[in-house]
C-alpha cells in the first residue's frame, strides 16, 4: 500500500507507575502519560511513529 509505513510500530504497555496511577508506557520502559490522558498519549505515539517528512521510508 503506497505511503504506508507498516515498519514503524511501537509496543505500548499500560501498568501502574510508581504512584500506583496506571500510566502507558513505551517498550523501553519509559513513562508516556496517566493512562487518563488519552490525548496526551495519541499525540505522543503518533509524534513516534510518524516519518520525518523527508524520510526514505
């Protein structure tokens, strides 16, 4: 499919920090956001997973 970029993925994890607030995570285990911040955490994967614009992909 043209302009797709099936390669660029991400696991993300949803646990509780260490406030015991579930929060998502990234596969290196890096805190993204409160799992309450939808938002935040669709911005932030999307930011990710996206291709620079000028990229070979």
């Amino acid at each position: 499919m043209p302009n797709t970029h099936v390669g660029l993925a991400e696991i993300i994890k949803i646990m509780p920090d260490e406030g015991e607030v579930l929060s998502f995570y990234w596969s290196w285990d890096e805190r993204i956001c409160p799992a309450s911040d939808i938002d935040g955490a669709v911005a932030s994967i999307k930011h990710v997973v996206t291709p620079p614009l000028h990229s070979a992909f």
